[in-house]
C-alpha cells in the first residue's frame, strides 16, 4: 500500500506523479512486490497531498497525479514488471461538494451532521437515518442511476486501465446503515446486494476485490454464490491488535505466546494481514504508528524497535494469510503517515535502485534485503527451497513456551517448512533446547 504525491515527488512540498512513480517502480519489483495499491487516486477535495478518503468526483481521476492517461501509463509500466494495481475505492461516502449532490441543482442539509447542519444531500443520496456517515453523506444504493454509477466506473477501471482488482473503503459502512454503521445490528439490504452484484462483475474479470471491512465477519468473504458479498480477502484487524499486544513492547514479560499463536491459527487466505497501513501508521490513535514508533517513539531505530519491527514483517509473511506491507516500511521507515501532513518518503534511508542496479545505499539495505528474502519465500520463490506451504491456509504449532517466549510452527500439510521465532531479547546463539 503506498500513496502516489509523497512518494517520488520533484520537491519537498511537491505532488508526486503516476510518472514520478514509475520511475521508482524497479526498485519495488527488485523488493518483490506483485501488486502495489495506491490510496485514493480519484478526484477528492482538499489538498492533492491529502490522503483522498473524501472524494468528489468518484469516477475520474486526480489530475494532480497525472489524470487518467496517467494512470493508465501508470498501470501498464507496473504490468511491464510483473506486477498488479489495485484501485482503493470510496463508495461508503461522498466529500463535499460532490457531483451526485450538485448533479440536479438540488440538495438539503440533512439534521444531526455535524451540530444538526448535516451535509449536502440529494435526489442520490438516503433522506432518512441511513442518510449520513460518520464522514459524510451516504449514496441510496437502492437507487438504479447509483448503482449503474458504482458498476459502470468499476468496469471501466478493469476493462479500459486494465487494473487488477480494488481494495473497498469500510465495507460495513456500505452494508450497514445508519451514522455508526458498526453498532447497527441489521444489514442494509441495498448496501448488501450492490456489493454482491459489484463483486461478480469483478469476479467475471478475475479480478480480486478486498474489503476494509475490520469487523472479522466471515459472510464478506463467502462466495456470493452461497448467500455472501464475495470478497476475496478482507483486513483482519483483529491479528493487528494482537500482533500489538505481543510485539509493540519493550518488555519480555508482556509477551503472551498464547495469543500469538491464537493470531497465527486462527486465520487463513480469506485475512489480508499486516503490521502497518495507511490508517495504524498515521498514529491518529493512541499507541499506533509507524511499528518503530510504537516500540520506542524516542529512538526508533534503536536495536530493540528494529527487533521488534521486523518479527512482525517475518510474522506477517509466514503465517496463513495475504501478506499487506505499508510503504517505506521495507526499511523501517518511522515516520509517522499524519493525516493531513503526510511526510514524502525518504530514499536517502535505503539509497537508489535504478537501471536494475543500487546505486547508493543507505543504513537500512539489511532491512530491505530481509524483506525481500522474505517476499521471495512467500512466492515459493528461493532457489532449492520448497515454501510452496507458505501459500496454503495449512498451520501446525509444536512448540510453545511462555517461559522462554519461543514459539515453533509449520506450515502445510507435508510440515516440510518450520518456522521458529523468538520473541525474547535472549540470544539462543547455540541452538534452542525445548523445556
């Protein structure tokens, strides 16, 4: 996951540019990278540099980034290096203004949003409690013109960008009504049946459709065939949390293996994991961030957050799951991605890869290398090594101790791949007996 104008900008306070990241691209397919998924890329209000969760003009694209021929050549040259795009779409709300509220010349402010001046609102939009979000005006999904706008602007991005999937912002606020659309008990039916009807458009285009949903509901992920919504993988907060638990202390004595190994079982191919994304690495909420922040905001490149950081990037490779990393953390970026104020990434921390060859360096190659190493075992991609177990749902844990914070697992059905972590700040430099 990454976000185009901080990435390879001209500037410190520039926009960066689909083309800008094109030139860049290299050196994610030298990391391993087989599908890259920009945040929002269509149009939204506010500075280009925000991160684009309010958009305006849903079906086009941000012409600061290099509109849609852009992001066309943006997706061929990522096709041209073996790898995949996927559009982050926001149907659960619109910004304002928005071309479906001013589309007809008519709005009215709905009551109670905020201080009882609620957003503008239109012949498109709910005129009822399932009228607005949390962040704006929420789209009548029951109305047909709504409809055939979300259907026809996916089908465009497969057909004519040739994109290879989409990651859906906060499904349960698409499937669910009402302003705090997670503590509503019933589905919004309208909601349900445009995202089945969405994802079986996607599906006839093989496509991969992955929703931000966070509520671990096992009915997003059932094929639509079977009464579900279809998505192919959802974000599992829930390993997130306990990967927080267990990794984002200093202290060995706060580390429960149990839950550890409850994350790494209790999951599989249908979960997208990770230890950073756009929202956990901003630090909008307290005790999150950038995974060295969260170990040791005062020094986070000392040894113990490097530690720490990379256990979870090897956690978050080798347990059941899609493997989700976060830009910049290949090499244990620690600035935080503040909303409003998001940093440009910095290069000069793992040097210049172009022209299929580093020309610099920088003080985090290792943490790049390891990484790397890692992608290449996911994909069962190691010369003489078989991890093709790595691709299955299959996990097995033989050896556990809470004492010693070590826990050992393998991975498919033939347990030809073991995996052995340890949690501890004590070195086993000559093998590690089992209590």
């Amino acid at each position: 996951e990454m976000q185009i104008p901080p990435f390879n900008p001209s500037s410190s306070n520039g926009v960066g540019t689909f083309e800008q990241a094109i030139s860049k691209l290299d050196y994610l397919k030298e990391l391993g990278v087989t599908i890259i998924e920009p945040i929002p890329i269509n149009t939204y209000s506010g500075g280009a540099r925000g991160w684009g969760y309010n958009p305006t003009v849903p079906n086009t694209i941000m012409n600061a980034f290099g509109g849609l021929n852009g992001f066309r050549q943006f997706v061929m040259a990522c096709h041209q290096r073996g790898m995949g795009v996927f559009v982050d779409v926001v149907w659960n709300h619109m910004g304002s203004p928005n071309i479906l509220a001013l589309y007809d010349g008519w709005s009215q402010a709905q009551p109670g949003f905020p201080t009882n001046s609620g957003p503008p609102q239109g012949i498109y939009f709910y005129q009822d409690e399932n009228a607005v979000t949390e962040w704006g005006p929420r789209p009548n999904y029951g109305d047909p013109h709504v409809q055939t706008l979300i259907y026809d602007s996916i089908t465009f991005l497969l057909k004519e960008c040739r994109v290879s999937g989409f990651r859906w912002d906060s499904t349960i606020c698409i499937r669910k009504g009402g302003t705090e659309c997670w503590y509503e008990p019933d589905d919004l039916m309208d909601g349900y049946k445009m995202l089945q009807k969405a994802n079986s458009i996607i599906d006839s285009f093989h496509g991969v459709s992955i929703a931000e949903d966070l509520q671990g509901n096992q009915t997003v992920v059932t094929p639509v065939n079977q009464g579900g919504i279809g998505f192919t993988s959802q974000w599992d907060d829930n390993s997130y949390y306990q990967l927080h638990d267990v990794l984002g202390s200093q202290a060995d004595s706060s580390r429960d293996i149990n839950e550890y190994a409850q994350m790494l079982t209790q999951g599989d191919l249908t979960r997208t994991i990770y230890t950073e994304n756009h929202d956990k690495a901003s630090g909008q909420n307290a005790g999150q961030g950038r995974w060295p922040n969260i170990v040791d905001a005062s020094q986070p490149t000392s040894y113990i957050a490097q530690k720490l950081s990379t256990l979870g990037i090897a956690t978050v490779f080798t347990a059941p799951g899609i493997p989700l990393i976060f830009y910049g953390q290949e090499f244990l970026d620690s600035q935080n991605f503040v909303f409003g104020d998001v940093p440009n990434l910095d290069w000069s921390q793992v040097g210049d890869f172009s022209d299929g060859k580093w020309n610099s360096f920088g003080p985090f190659n290792g943490i790049f290398n390891m990484t790397q190493d890692l992608i290449a075992l996911r994909l069962n991609q190691v010369a003489g090594v078989d991890s093709s177990s790595l691709m299955t749902s299959t996990i097995f844990t033989y050896q556990l101790s809470q004492q010693n914070k070590v826990l050992a697992f393998t991975r498919g059905s033939n347990n030809n791949l073991v995996v052995l972590m340890n949690l501890s700040s004590v070195a086993y430099n000559s093998g590690y007996i089992p209590l």
